[in-house]
C-alpha cells in the first residue's frame, strides 16, 4: 500500500526555482530604468501632443487639433511621404543589392572574406554627422560627383544636386543606400554561413542552377536575417534625422523634410511644441505598424 505524501515533497514537484513573484523582484530594477529614460518621456509626449504649447508659457488644451494637422497639412503629409520614399532606399535597394552581393561572396568562397565583411560594414562605424559633411561635398557643384559626370562625357547630368527640387530627396537616399549596404550584407552572409551544405548539393543532384538555387535554397533559409535587416533600414529610414539637417535642412523649400525633421522644426524653430510631439507620436506608431508587420510576416513564412 503506497505511502501518502508529505506536503513538503508535494511541493517540491513544481517548477524548480523560486516562486514567480520573486521573478519580477529580479527584473524590477532594468524595469524602473526603462520606464524612466523611456516609457515616462513617451507618456509625456502623448499628453503634451493634446496641448498648444510653445514651450515657454502655459499650455491650452488643444484636443484632437495636432493630430488632425498631421492629415490636414500639406507639408506634414509631404514629410511623411519623403520618409517613404527613403525606406525604397534605406530598405529595398540595400536588400536586394545585399542579396546578390552575399550570395555570390557565400558562393565564390572568397579568400580574405572578413576582411571583406569589415570593410563592407565600416560605414555602420562612422557618425552620421561625418558621413553627412562628407556626402555634402561629393554633392557639390565643384565635388567628385559631378566631376565624374564630365569626365565620362555626361556634362548634362552634373548639377548642384542638394539644392534641385527634382534630386534632392534621391540624392539624400542614395547616401543611405551606401550606408545600410554594409549591414545587410554582412547579416546576410552570416545566414547563409549557417545553411547546410547538403541542400545545396542536393539541389545540384536535381539540375537546379545557380538562380533556382538562390531561390530555392538561399531566399528561404535567410527569411529570418531579411526581416531583422528589413527592420532595422525601415526604423533608420523613418526616424532619420541627423542626415537630413546636415545635407539639406530640409531643402530646397520642403522636399527633403521628413517627420523627425518636422518634429526638430515645429518645436525648437516655430515654438509649436504640442504640434511637434503629435508628430512625434504618430511617427512612433507607424515604425511600430511596419515593423510588427514585418516580424509577422517573417514568422508565418517560416
């Protein structure tokens, strides 16, 4: 006949470790300083973006009014629509030149690949403010850009391109282009170091090409390195700032401003401090759309 269990033993049965509420003790402190340095200014934002306020005085309840400038005013839409403009070349074009460029550095097996890797990802150690002075000189009318140009005989093409209405916002996403190349190609490559090489050679046993092997093989094993790259680009395309002021403030007349650059505007230039934090909030809800999507979309595919 069994024996019945003391209570001791009985609890002893569960999970080992301490009990949950101890758990949240041990993470209480790394909570205390997030919500200050991040979760406190944030609801302070959302609660100054329902005031007019210049930052000085004292502020009149303003309602839903700066929420709805974002959607009525003409130049708030227009910011919004450069910042998309720059994830096509903050997001898009370094993933697909990341993707080609890392398969074929996966696939050639290059000697001297980390230092390769090193040099690729060098931009991603330069401040911005530096890669911005530099850009806006190669942009000159006398820089190397333009030099370029004449020397291969396109004379036609040569311009002051920070200061063109037309090619001003592509010049600006050019220079991020450069700049996230390097990252997402070296997030690329360290995924595809990890696929084994059995699917590749089986996919050979079976006639399949260099194409149907990137996209058989390549394209489905790194799913999960493209969402992390396409996440990163996309925040660094919405919320870029420090590029924007340095090449062009927003110029010429409004068509390089972007969202951040407005919120920078309205509440240390034009004194519209509850104006610029409903920017700033909207701003903040949409990285958060695209990149909840992102991770989503990633997670179902796998």
């Amino acid at each position: 006949m069994s024996r019945p269990v003391s209570g001791a033993r009985a609890k002893s049965t569960g999970p080992p470790g301490e009990p949950r509420r101890i758990a949240y003790l041990y993470l209480l402190p790394a909570f205390l300083v997030y919500a200050a340095f991040l979760l406190y200014p944030l609801g302070r934002a959302v609660q100054i973006s329902f005031y007019d306020w210049n930052g000085n005085t004292l502020a009149t309840w303003a309602g839903l009014d700066n929420y709805a400038e974002v959607v009525t005013d003409p130049a708030l839409r227009a910011a919004f629509g450069h910042a998309l403009v720059l994830v096509f070349f903050y997001a898009v074009l370094p993933l697909v030149v990341g993707l080609g460029l890392a398969s074929i550095l996966n696939r050639a097996r290059v000697r001297g690949l980390p230092f390769f890797r090193t040099v690729v990802f060098l931009p991603q150690v330069v401040a911005m403010v530096v890669v911005g002075v530099a850009w806006r000189r190669l942009y000159a009318p006398d820089g190397s850009v333009n030099d370029l140009l004449r020397a291969v005989g396109l004379d036609s093409l040569a311009r002051g391109w920070l200061g063109d209405y037309a090619a001003a916002l592509p010049a600006v996403g050019f220079i991020g282009t450069w700049f996230e190349i390097g990252l997402v190609t070296v997030l690329l490559l360290a995924g595809m170091g990890r696929i084994p090489g059995e699917l590749y050679e089986a996919a050979r046993l079976d006639g399949a090409g260099p194409v149907r092997e990137f996209l058989a093989v390549t394209l489905p094993s790194v799913r999960g390195e493209i969402a992390v790259a396409l996440t990163l680009t996309v925040i660094a395309a919405l919320r870029t700032f420090d590029l924007v002021y340095i090449t062009t403030r927003g110029g010429p007349g409004t068509s390089t401003s972007v969202p951040s650059f407005e919120v920078y505007n309205r509440a240390f230039q034009q004194g519209r401090v509850g104006s610029a934090a409903a920017v700033a909030v909207v701003l903040t809800l949409v990285i958060f759309a695209i990149s909840f999507g992102i991770t989503r979309i990633a997670e179902r595919e796998r």
